[in-house]
C-alpha cells in the first residue's frame, strides 16, 4: 500500500519537475529568434540613421515597428511558459 | 547561513490577484485594479480638458504639456503613419495613448506599483476595440477588396497563394487582435514581475542574514532602482507602440498601397 501511496507522489512530482523543464526550455527557445531579429532590426536602422541623419525621425518609427513584429514571437513565449507551468 | 539560498517566490496568482475592496461578490466589485483605472480616467480628463479650456496664446505649463502631447500625436503618429487625410483620428490615437500611458506608469509609483495593463482584461478589451476599428474602417473604405487585396497580395505566382492565402488571413483576423494584446500584457507584466523579485530579494537579504552579511541586500536595491528607470522607458514605449501599431494598422485599412 505505502509502495504504491509512494510511487503516486513521485510520478506527481515528475510531472511538476517535468512541466518545469518544459516550461523553461519554451521560453528560452523562444526568446533565441526574436533576440537575433531585434539585433538585425536595430544595427540596420543605426547604420540607416548613420547614412542618412536627416531621415532619422521616419527610420526610428520604422524601426520601432520591427522591433514590435519581431518582438511579438517572444511574448508568446512568455505566454506559454505560464500556460506550461501551471 | 541562508545567503541568497532559501529564498522562494510567492505564487503568480498573489502578485496580480487583487481582493476586492468594495462591493464584493457583485458583478461590480471594486479591487485596485478596477480602483486606478477610474483614477486614471479621472486624472486624464482633469488634464486634458482643464489645460484645453482656455487656449492662451502664451500657454502656460500645463496648456504646452496638453498641446505638446497634441502635437507629438497628430504630427508623428496620425499624419505620418495613417495619412494626411486623417486628422479625424488624432482623438481616438491621443485617447489610446493616453490611457495606456498612465496605466503603465502606475507601474513605477510608491506605494501604489501596479499597472493595471498587467491584467489581460484592460489590453484585450483595448485590442478587441481597435481590431473591430479597423476592420469596420476596411471594409466601409475599400468595400470587399480590402480582404481580397489582404488575402490575394498582388504580385505574387498564383501557385504560391496556396501558402499565402492562409498566413495573411491568420495573420489579418488573429494575429493581429492577439499579439497587440499579448504585447502589453506581457510587457507589463514581465516588468512587475522584475520588480516585485528584486523587492523581496532585498527584503530577503535584510532580514534572512546576520550582522556584516547583510551588506549583500545593496546588490538586489542597487538593480531595483535600475530596472525602475527601465521601467519608465517601458512604459513609454509600449503607449507609443500600441499607438502606433494601431496606427498603422488604421492606414492599411484606409489606403489599399501602403
């Protein structure tokens, strides 16, 4: 009876250590993606802005613009993670 | 001797579960979430209407607060993103602006520290009101062709409208409404997480170890008052990119070329 008591509660932790696990790893790949993008969106829109200052205003808007896009994907991430988690 | 070791987080649910304070049990009820955003309506109206009333011609500080924000609006989000036609929705934009605004930045207050913006209720209702804005707004202006133009973009090989077709059709009815949503919330929330984890750290570190140790609660205080500078500009920033994503989703409805 106690084995059996025993081996309810260590599947049950497994699965909250599991959902952890599967938690963290959801958001970390998430987050790799939209930090590449981000990085590309910004360093283009600095070399942009360093060409030409004049035009700064349009490409900071545009950029801005990028940023959300590609920031979006991470936020889902971090949705998911407290979906997987709970 | 507990460092940093045995320190555990509360419960998400504790950190933006708020009890109700009146009318409780009603459909109604009142908890702070409720409470600052009928504080921030008020503050906005008080604002604007009292820096508008009497139109001086050398304004005094509030009236060129009022009439800066005016500008910033009109001149950087509405005529250069939905088109010069369209000063007709400067107060829709302003109003947004505005209100997400001082919602976030409750976020940084003493004693108050909470942004309403962090519960999905306030975002998604903002989303849901601009995704039936601009849907309402294509169709009235472009009639059918505004989904058809979305679903079918010229210039693409037909064969590849197979692949095409249901992105922007996810993309125009789904994704869209969610991730503006999904932004904010997430913004909001991440932050006060943030803040609410360095908090107790201090607080950890203060009362957890003896003596000289406690010297090791500077480290957390010191990245507290930095991420709430950070927070400041989030909070600007998220106003200003749900506007201007609102923006720009009104001139795609309105012009078929941008």
């Amino acid at each position: 009876m106690s084995t059996v008591l025993l081996a309810a509660q260590q599947a049950g932790e497994l699965k909250a250590g599991l959902q952890s696990i599967g938690a963290g790893i959801v958001y970390g790949a998430a987050a790799i993606g939209p930090g590449i993008g981000i990085g590309l969106v910004v360093g283009n829109a600095i070399q942009a802005m360093a060409r030409q200052p004049e035009m700064q205003g349009t490409i900071r808007t545009t950029m801005f613009l990028g940023i959300a896009f590609t920031e979006a994907l991470a936020l889902f991430g971090f949705v998911l993670f407290f979906l997987a988690k709970s | 001797m507990p460092l940093l070791g045995a320190f555990t987080f509360p419960p998400i649910d504790e950190l933006f579960r708020w009890k109700d304070i009146w009318f409780a049990g009603t459909p109604l009820a009142i908890n702070k979430t409720v409470l600052l955003v009928l504080i921030s309506s008020a503050l906005i109206c008080i604002l604007m209407i009292g820096g508008s009333r009497k139109k001086a011609l050398r304004p005094g500080p509030v009236q060129n607060v009022v009439e800066m924000t005016y500008e910033f609006i009109d001149n950087g989000i509405t005529k250069d993103v939905v088109g010069h036609d369209a000063t007709r929705y400067t107060p829709f934009l302003g109003t947004l602006f505005l209100f997400i605004l001082f919602l976030n930045i409750w976020e940084v207050i003493p004693a108050l520290q909470f942004p309403p913006t962090a519960r999905m209720g306030i975002p998604g209702f903002l989303a849901l009101m601009v995704y039936v804005l601009y849907l309402y707004t294509g169709f009235r202006y472009q009639g059918f062709k505004y989904l058809t133009g979305h679903l079918f973009p010229p210039g693409v090989p037909i064969a590849l409208y197979i692949l095409v077709t249901p992105i922007e059709f996810v993309q125009l009815f789904l994704v869209r409404p969610f991730s503006l949503a999904v932004r904010l919330l997430a913004n909001m929330m991440a932050g006060h997480i943030l803040l609410t984890a360095l908090a107790l750290l201090t607080a950890y570190a203060l009362t957890h170890n003896p003596g000289i140790l406690k010297v090791i609660a500077v480290g957390p205080f010191l990245l507290n008052v930095g991420v709430t500078g950070f927070e400041i500009l989030v909070a600007f920033l998220q106003a200003y990119i749900f506007t201007l994503l609102t923006a720009v989703y009104l001139g795609d409805a309105l012009h078929p070329e941008h």
